[in-house]
C-alpha cells in the first residue's frame, strides 16, 4: 500500500485523485465512487466504508486495522493518512484503489 501523510488542518479537502470526485465531505458523509476501498478511523474497527470486506482476516486482539491493510494491501492501493495536529491523536485514512 502506497501512503501519503498529510495533517488535517480543518480545510483540506480530498478528492479521488483518478476521477476527481470528492469522496467524503466535512461532516463525514461518504460519496463512493468506483476507486474508493476503505474509509476508516484510527483505533476502532468499524469502517466507515469498506468495499472489499477488506478486515475479514482481522484479528482484533493482534492488529489494529489500519496496521492491518497496511501490511496486506498492495501496492495497487493508495492510501490518504489524514493525521490531526498535535496534541490530536486522530488518524483518519482513506485507501484508493489504483485501477488500470
Ligand atoms: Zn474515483
């Protein structure tokens, strides 16, 4: 999986970057599109979105998702590590399938 860090300053807003289309906006809500995989907040194991049933080999006392898809995805997928500013501890990620 191919990870790009970014900080969450409150404005930033992300769109799928191979058909443009905004994939979630400020209060959360999900806009799939075709290349959208994984949606997902730091420590729960609840997805806000998830395509592929992409934790269905999780174990939760072992792994915490994103460690998870981070060891297990490809690098066919790209993933946007949103991290709030410190002393934040949130980390929200969204992972893009890379389609030829
Ligand atoms: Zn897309």
């Amino acid at each position: 999986m191919i990870e790009t860090e970014l900080t969450d300053d409150g404005e930033i807003k992300i769109h799928c970057p191979f058909c443009g289309r905004r994939t979630h906006n400020e209060v959360g809500d999900i806009s799939e599109c075709e290349h959208l995989y994984y949606v997902g907040i730091s420590e729960t194991n609840d997805p806000m979105f998830d395509r592929g049933d992409a934790l269905s080999d999780l174990d939760p006392d072992d792994d915490w998702p994103f460690d998870h898809l981070k060891n297990k995805l490809s690098d066919q997928f790209l993933c946007f590590s949103l991290h709030t500013p410190a002393p934040g501890t949130m980390h929200f990620y969204l992972i893009y399938e890379i389609k030829p």
